[in-house]
C-alpha cells in the first residue's frame, strides 16, 4: 500500500470518528514543506453539507487524530491552518517504512486500478498520402505516454490510429497515377515507393488547379473509388501503402506503441455510415437543412444566436468527418466495449468532439461510457508563429529527428565511449529531448520548439533527467570495482538528514502522480514531478556521503535510497516513452 493510500484510510477513519460521516480527505503534498508533508482539504468541502464552520470540522478532525489514536505510528504532527487546511507532518519511521516498501515492490508501489477498465485511445491520426508533419508529433506522442500510463495502471487499453484515408483529395491523387501510368505493369506498384509524399501532392494538386480536363477526371475518380472500381481502389490501396511505409518508420524512430494493428481507418467505417444517419433519423434528432441531413447538439448556438447544426450528409449523399467520427464511436461503444474513449488531437478540433459528444449521449448510445476529449496547443516557431521552415512550408518530422538526434551527437562527441555507444546515446537523447520538451509543456498551451533549450543539461529536459539516472548509475559502477560488499536486497532504509526526508517524501508521491496523470490526462505532471525528484537527489548528494558514509548501515540505506531514485526516474521516463542510458 502507498503511504499516500494508508494516509488516506487513516483520515477517512478520523473523519468517521469525529463526523459520522464517510468523506474523502482530499489529501495533497504540501505545497510548502514549511508547513508539513501533505495537507487534507476536506473540511471545506464538508462545512457546506453539515451547515458548520469548516475550522470547528477540521478541529475535531486533527483531535481524533491525537496521540494515541490509531494514526499516530504514521502522522508525528496534524495542525490546524487557516480557514480549516490540516497540515500533517509524518513520522520518519513511517516515511521509511514506505520507502522500503517502495523499493522491494516491482510496480514501485503503484496499485493497480481496480476495477480496471476497457479504455479506448485514439491518437497521431495521420492523414495518407501527406507526409507526416509535425502537428501530428503531438498527438503521437501525448496519446502513447497516456496509453503507456494507464497501461502500467492496469487498465486494457486499445490503441486506435484513425487514419485519414478517404475523401475527395484521393480523386486527385488516384487520377493522378492514372495520368503517369503507373499501374502499366501492376507487379510494378509492388516496388515502386514515393520517396516524397508531399511534393507528390503538391504536384496533384496543381494539376488539379490548372487543368480543367484532370480536374474533371479527378471528380470522376471519386466516383469511381466509392463505387469500388478495382483499378480504382488498387490505386487507392497503394498509396495507403505507401503512406504506412513513411508512419511506421517514424513510429519506430519515435518508440511509440502504434502498430499496424491498431489502425482503424476512416475508410472501414464507410459500411456503417447510413447506419449512423437511420439511428439520428429513428432517434428524431434528423434535421434537413438546404438538402443537407443534419442534427442540433442541444447547448451549441452559432455566433447569429441560432442552433448550431453538425452536417452529417451532404446534399450530394457525401458523409463528414463527424458522420465517421459518430460511427467509430459506436464501434467502440458496442465492439469494443469500452468504457472510457480518450481522443488525442489539437485544441482547434475540441468543438467538433463537444459536439459528437454531446450527440452520443442524446443517442443515448453508450450512457456509462466516458468521453474525453484531449486538446493541445500549437508547436511554434522561434519567431512565436506556427513552427515552418525558413520558406514557409510545412516542417517534416523525419527532418527534426534528424536535426535532433544530430545535434545531440555532439553532446556526446568528446566522451570517452566507442563509437556504437555514442550512436544510441545519441538517439536516446536526440529523440527522448523532442518527446519530453512536448509531454513536459502544460499540453493545451503552445510551445515554441527550440532544439537548444531541449537538448540542455540543465533545467527541466531529457537530457538532465537522463544524467541524473546516468550519475546514479556511475556510483553502482565504482561499487562494484571498489568491491565494496553492501547490501542490496533487504535493505532497511533509515532518515539521518534533512535532505534524505525530502528525497523520501518526494519518492513516495510517485503513484499518486501517476494517478493524477491518468485521471487529468495531462504528462506533464509528471514531467514536473520528475524534474523535482532529480533536484532533490542532487540536494540529498551534495550533503549525504553516500559511499564514504560514517557506518556500513546508513552507506547501504544511501545506496538503497539511489537505486530508488534511479528506477523511479527510468520508470517515470518509461512512462513518458523515453529510454534511458547507463552512461553518456
Ligand atoms: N486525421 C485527423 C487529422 O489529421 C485526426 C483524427 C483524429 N481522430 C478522430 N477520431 N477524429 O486531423
């Protein structure tokens, strides 16, 4: 049990002994270790249900708390602050009980989640036949952190990758190898890659825009792919080829989980869109409006005043992005049985999910089923607008790996490392800097991507953390050629100093972080909570003598305390989707 648990049943049973009543504490850290080691908020929240002042509440709570009851093995000291705030100062004992448990428990004292839950998380998204650009790093890399984290809470998590791969922009594309021929000889396709999405496109597009003939074809071809033409849809199916050859090789570069079997594109809704519309129409929620089918979320106005509507078929029969979003929705709802669904795309999408949302729920389609909606903000450029390149086009990803990992190459350059290790280090910390300065920014702001400032070793970035892992992992090295024999397992961790309880405390806050950034869904709390642990290691070694400690004792506690903070930091990172290493 985290001692953040155990604390919570200790008020849970002072507050049934001096309120009758069942509440949670509402424990936090601390937030200014002045004034203890956690605090409980409960009184306030209490003082409106029992018409009582809120400091009387919390005074009878910190006297069933008093010395003697059953509390005290674990609170030294619990004070009343303010309108009715309890500081709670814990016993050192307790804190390193914890501690030991902490590190004699594989899961580093985070319970599972219980019950556990099918949760659905759809993220990166890209969209075929266009190089993926960097909007879509973040939602790769926020949906895979949150995937992995409350994959480790023990909930069964589906990863869903929603693939842009129908609509009239294929028209265009498919005419377009239509006009070159491409499929003269079709075994031909099998080898023939399109080293350059975008510029393809691009080029498609002009065609498109300055001839009226192709452009002609091209609406034809749309035509032709959704009624299923063979030479048509092989077209289609090559380009969709093409495309997951550029995403894979960019999900591995990044790590990510995503693969081939967690995409569900847009296209593999088509059979269940009309669907979609019979069910609003039999709900009565189907509106015409100028030919087009639509429905009014109830609470949506337009700027006019007016209801809202959200298109689900136009007047030419075609179906929306909402119409496929409306369909995955109850393939979630009704196949895979999921009982949270987590999308991860940019902020500038957040009303076209409050509006599906609030349509699933007048569908009544899945009434115990949450709906989160994950918004981000923009990546930008040093000049403060959305990050381009130098002429104003869309910056490929594959380019900033590159870009990342070389520049972080040269941190390593003059090492003593041969030159194998010097390559993964390089990776490591090129792609690691990209992931972690995205999941390290409170996700809904923008940020501005500065390679200099990622790749730093100070301050809050990968390239710190990882060091600070690394540096623990250097004095497990000299234990080792020193032959000094300590103990390793078994280890009863003990508080001798000031710095050492910090680096307690703040190690056991480790699962209620996790917890917090499962329920939130917001990494960078953990990115802080990381950044804070490695400062409190650094405070605890600049004044603990760890292998030239005053006794055998409190050299295997110090010793134990750092292989606690460096499986923390791998884990917390692991998390995050970012590796380590043992040496840079
Ligand atoms: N392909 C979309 C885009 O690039 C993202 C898909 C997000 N998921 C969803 N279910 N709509 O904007």
């Amino acid at each position: 049990m985290s001692l953040q648990t155990q604390l919570d049943a200790a008020l849970r049973q002072a507050i049934r002994s001096a309120l009758d009543r069942d509440a949670d504490p509402l424990l936090a850290p601390a937030t200014n270790p002045k004034f203890g080691d956690y605090q409980a908020n409960a009184a306030m929240g209490l003082s409106k249900a029992m018409g009582q002042k809120p400091r009387d509440l919390a005074e009878k709570i910190v006297a069933a708390l008093a010395p003697g009851s059953g509390a005290s093995a674990l609170i030294a000291e619990a004070t009343l602050a303010g309108p009715g705030f309890i500081n709670l100062r814990l016993t050192d004992a307790a804190l390193a009980s914890a501690a030991s448990d902490m590190l004699a428990d594989d899961r580093l004292s985070v319970a599972p989640a219980d019950p556990p839950q099918r949760i659905v998380i759809d993220y990166s998204g890209p969209n075929v036949a266009k190089e993926m650009h960097i909007g879509h790093l973040r939602s790769t890399i926020i949906g895979d952190a949150l995937a992995r984290t409350l994959d480790y809470l023990g909930h069964t998590v589906i990863r869903q990758n929603h693939l842009g791969d129908w609509g009239t922009q294929f028209g265009i594309l498919i005419e377009f190898l239509v006009d070159m021929n491409w499929d003269a000889d079709p075994k031909q396709l099998n080898h023939q890659v399109i080293a350059d999405l975008d510029k393809f496109y691009r080029q498609a597009k002009q065609r498109f825009d300055s001839d009226g003939t192709f452009a002609a074809a091209a609406r034809r071809r749309v035509v032709h792919l959704q009624s299923g033409d063979s030479r048509t849809l092989g077209l289609w199916k090559y380009l969709i080829k093409n495309s997951l050859l550029h995403f894979n090789t960019i999900y591995m570069r990044l790590g990510v989980l995503l693969n081939d079997g967690d995409i569900r594109s847009e296209s593999s809704y088509n059979a269940s869109l009309a669907g979609v519309v019979e069910a609003l129409n039999h709900a009565g929620l189907l509106k015409v409006s100028d030919g087009a089918r639509v429905v009014y979320p109830d609470g949506f106005k337009g700027k006019d005043g007016e209801p809202m509507p959200m298109i689900v078929r136009k007047s030419d029969g075609g179906y929306l992005y909402a119409t496929t979003d409306l369909a995955a929705a109850r393939y979630r709802i009704e196949q895979l049985h999921a009982q949270r669904v987590i999308y991860v795309t940019d902020s500038r999408q957040s009303q076209h999910f409050a509006m599906v949302f609030q349509v699933i729920k007048q569908l009544q389609w899945g009434d115990d089923v949450r709906f989160d909606h994950v918004p981000f903000g923009t990546i930008l450029g040093p000049d403060r607008k959305p990050f381009k390149t130098r002429s104003g086009g869309t910056v490929k990803l594959s380019e900033v790996l590159d870009q990342a990992v070389q520049r972080a190459s040269r941190v390593v350059a003059d090492r003593d490392l041969d030159e194998k290790d010097k390559q993964r280090i390089a990776q490591v910390i090129g792609i690691g800097s990209v992931k972690y300065a995205d999941l390290s920014n409170d996700r809904i702001k923008d940020y501005v991507f500065d390679y200099d400032r990622m790749l730093a070793l100070e301050g809050n970035t990968a390239p710190y953390l990882i060091n600070a892992y690394v540096r623990i992992q250097s004095i497990f090295r000299k234990v080792e050629e020193s032959g000094i024999g300590c103990r390793v397992s078994g280890v009863g961790l003990k508080i001798t100093d000031e710095a050492e309880r910090s680096l307690v405390l703040k190690l056991l806050q480790f699962p209620g972080v996790v917890n917090a950034v499962a329920e939130s869904l917001e990494p960078h709390r953990l990115c802080t909570y990381l950044y804070e642990l490695a400062g409190g290691y650094h405070q605890f070694y600049e004044r603990c003598q760890v292998l030239k400690a005053d006794d055998a004792a409190t050299r295997d506690s110090r010793l134990a305390l750092c292989r606690l903070v460096a499986r923390t930091l791998q884990k917390g990172l692991k998390l995050l989707g970012i590796e380590t290493v043992d040496r840079m």
